[in-house]
C-alpha cells in the first residue's frame, strides 16, 4: 500500500510538474526563400529534423574526446568495431565491387606521383606560386601520413623549404612588391606559413621547421596591439605601405586578429610560455568596449582603432554593424575566450549579438526587403547574379 501511495504521489507529480510546459515545435522552413523563418533562441529545436538539417543548423555533433573517461573511450570504440564490421560484410555481398577500394586508392596514388614533379619544379615561393606551394605541402603531408610513402614527405619537405627560404629575420613573410619593413597580418600573408611550418616539423621532427614557426610568433606577439588584437599590417619603421588597412588598432577582417589568436594558443602549448596567451584577455575586453549599438542592438564593425572607435580601411567599409564581423571575427573569439577563462559576460554578449541579427535576418527576409535589394543588385552590377 505504502509503495503504491509513492508511486501515485510520483505520478502525479510528474503530470503537474509537465503541466503547462509547452512542447518545442519544429522549425518551420519557409519553401519560397529557402530559410527558416524564425531561429530565434526561444524557437531553436532540433524536432523532426534530420540529420543534414541539424548539421547545417547547428554543426552537427561534436565529440569532446578528451573529456571522455575510460568507459566512454570503450563504448565508442565498441561502436567504430561494429562499423567496421558491417563495412566488411556489405564489401563482401555479391552486388559489391571488392576492388573498388583499391582502384580509387591506385588513382589517387597515380596522381600523386604525378603531382611530385610539378609542384617541387616550382622556382620560388612568390608570386602565382604562393598558394600553390602552400596547398602541395599540406597534400603531401597529409597524403604521407596516409599511405606512408617517404616520397610523398619529401616532396612536401621541398615545398616547405622554399617556402621556409622566404622569411624574413624577424620572422613574417614577404608581403608581395613589400620590403621587410611591412608585415601584412591578415589574409593569410603570414600566418598561413605558421601552420605549414608546424606541419613540417610534426611529420619530420627537424627542428628548423618549429624554430621558423616560433619565430612567426613572435614577431606577431610584438605588434599586438596595447589592450587589443592585431591590425591588418604594420610597419616596423613607421611608414606607409600605400595599402589600406589599419596600423594602430584591431581588426576583425580577414583573420587579422582571429588568426595570430589562434598562433598565440598554439605557441603556448607548444612551449608552455605564458607570454604568448597573458594579454589575449584584452582582446575580450577591447570587444566589449567596441561594441555598436545600444539596448538590443549589439553589432560589431570591421575595424577600429586603439580606442576601440570604429574607423575605415576602405571607403565602403562604413560604421555601422557588419554581420560577417560577428560570424567570421568576434563570434569565435567570444567562444574562444569563454573557453579559456569561462567569463559568461563574453557568452552573454554573443547571445545578445545573435538575437539581434536574428531579428535582422527576419527583416531582410521580408518580400518588400527582397525586393528592394535585388533592385540594388540590378542596379549595382548588371552582368553579375541577382541576390537571393
């Protein structure tokens, strides 16, 4: 009788306690703009929607490996067995092709091979060969880590020397039709070689490679801005580059302070110095500080300068909120920074910032609001495509 009683009392108050809860409806995909028509944080659910829905929302899932314990790391491992047994047996079924696995690895391999002369022929690190060194010197590395062919770290050896040949003492590299002097921080200029070099050194264990890399970071080190992030370059003797492009302050286009952020964090754990990450608090501050608008208007532009107001590096570059600083610039850094120091301010920003150009994007999606844009548009660049 007493268990029943319990059991009763429980019942019931799972009902009351459930009573009232409104059940999360699905999101609601407007056929005609191809959008959703509210993604608001009081809307956001993941009812009824698949899997392809759910990466395009939200990311799709993320597994915190090393937040697992001893028992998570053997279930998932149990879970990647049974994978790989049911992979066996659907290549072992007679509608199976066996030997597909191993013709597509032959052609890959065919073109690697090929692909050794052309890229290690290239004459120098400049110029239209720039991304192309970089892009084979991570090819080949990935592809011996892949199929353990020494030829293919050689190759990417001789892909990253070329490029290693090219920095300057400080420890950035050339900016095109630049001296030393300049340093172009964003866009890749000098931080992309970072990675490369890195990358290098993991595969090779040859030391040259991590002393370029560290030397990389450093010199960014010392042109971080006080109390902010980086700029987009900077000239160690003062003068002009005739580029555009911000020297004393911080900006958020192009990597320019997203990038040696993350070369900063990198640089710290490789070698425990705590003077790579010690002021990277500031750039927290320095965005909060920055911040446009007033209420529930929370935006962000591209540029500023040491005062943290808004200026321009190029003409169009107006001040006003600029989505793509919050997607591409100050939305990972806010993430980033919460990471590291667990500051809810910097979460409470981003969620202040998402609602805000949530209720943007509910405008801009409006018939009128297309409308006017694709006359913009039309207006603007005839011979190119409409917006959608």
């Amino acid at each position: 009788m007493k268990n029943r009683l319990l059991a009763s009392l429980l019942l019931f108050l799972s009902i009351i306690s459930g009573h009232g809860k409104e059940e999360p409806r699905p999101l609601t995909l407007n056929e005609k703009t191809g959008h959703y028509e509210d993604l608001s944080y009081t809307a956001l659910s993941d009812k009824n929607l698949s899997w392809e829905q759910c990466a395009s929302l939200f990311g799709g899932e993320t597994s915190h490996f090393l937040e697992l314990n001893k028992n998570d790391y053997k279930k998932k491992e149990q879970e990647l067995q049974n994978l790989l047994k049911r992979i066996k047996i659907r290549e072992t079924q007679n509608w199976a092709d066996p030997k597909l696995l191993q013709r597509i690895e032959n052609e890959i391999i065919t073109w690697l091979d090929a692909q050794i002369e052309i890229q290690t022929s290239t004459s120098s690190y400049s110029g239209e060969h720039i991304q192309s060194l970089r892009n084979a010197a991570v090819g080949f590395f990935r592809a011996y880590e892949i199929f353990n062919k020494k030829s293919y770290l050689d190759a990417g050896l001789k892909c990253t020397d070329k490029i290693l040949a090219t920095q300057w003492p400080k420890g950035h590299w050339p900016w095109p039709g630049k001296t030393e002097n300049f340093i172009r921080i964003q866009d890749g200029t000098t931080t992309k070689p970072f990675w490369i070099m890195l990358y290098a050194y993991k595969v090779s264990r040859d030391k040259k490679y991590l002393e370029s890399a560290l030397r990389c970071a450093d010199v960014l080190l010392s042109i971080k801005r006080p109390g902010g992030g980086w700029g987009d370059q900077w000239s160690f003797d003062g003068s002009r580059s005739g580029n555009s492009g911000v020297y004393h302050g911080t900006s958020f286009n192009d990597g320019a302070t997203n990038d040696p952020f993350q070369i900063m964090v990198m640089a710290y754990h490789i070698t425990g110095n705590k003077k790579y990450i010690s002021s990277l608090h500031e750039i927290g501050e320095f965005i909060a500080k920055a911040k446009m608008g007033e209420g529930e208007l929370v935006g962000w532009c591209e540029q500023y300068n040491d005062k943290a107001q808004p200026v321009r590096a190029r003409q169009y570059e107006i001040e006003l909120p600029y989505p793509r600083t919050l997607t591409r610039g100050v939305g990972p850094l806010l993430i980033w920074l919460y990471l590291m120091d667990k500051n809810e301010a910097h979460m409470n920003l981003l969620r202040g910032a998402y609602e805000w150009h949530e209720k943007v994007r509910q405008i801009e999606l409006h018939p009128t609001t297309q409308k006017h844009w694709k006359s913009m548009a039309k207006a603007w660049s005839p011979s190119h495509h409409t917006l959608t």
